[in-house]
C-alpha cells in the first residue's frame, strides 16, 4: 500500500464520516463507484481525476505542497554539511 494515497483516502473518508456522510454516499457524490472507493483504501496506485473527485466531495483539494525536509536543514543551519 501507497502511504500517501492511504493518507489522502483516508482524509477524505474521515471528513465524509465528520460530515455525516457514509462511504456509499461519498462514492455517489464523486461519481465514483462504492466498490472502487472501498479499493482505494488498500490500493498502491489512483487517478488523480478519481483522488480529486473524492476531495470535492467533501470539500477538499490536491494541492502541492513544500517538503519541510528542506526548510528544516536550512533552519537549522545544517544544510551543507
């Protein structure tokens, strides 16, 4: 399993459940099958389309986002060495 695609699977099902939403529900409101969202969960790999139709459905996006790694070397003053 994909750790990252497990992390933004499971954001989106955890603010559907906030929401009161059920999985089948979140399925029909992205357009995507219940099956295929089920999937996700355990799967190594997604569409984009498919990871950002779940998001919108439950007011989420994909965004970029910095890798701290480098923030944090450059911080700490160590990133040279």
């Amino acid at each position: 399993m994909n750790p990252e695609l497990h992390t933004l699977v499971s954001q989106a099902l955890e603010t559907a459940s906030e929401e009161g939403l059920s999985q089948k529900l979140l399925a029909s409101r992205s357009s995507v099958g219940e099956v295929a969202l089920s999937r996700l969960k355990s799967a190594d790999d997604a569409r984009f389309s498919t990871l950002q139709a779940i998001g919108k459905g439950v007011g989420l996006k994909l965004v970029w986002v910095a890798d701290n790694s480098l923030a944090e070397h450059v911080a700490r003053g160590d990133l040279f060495e």
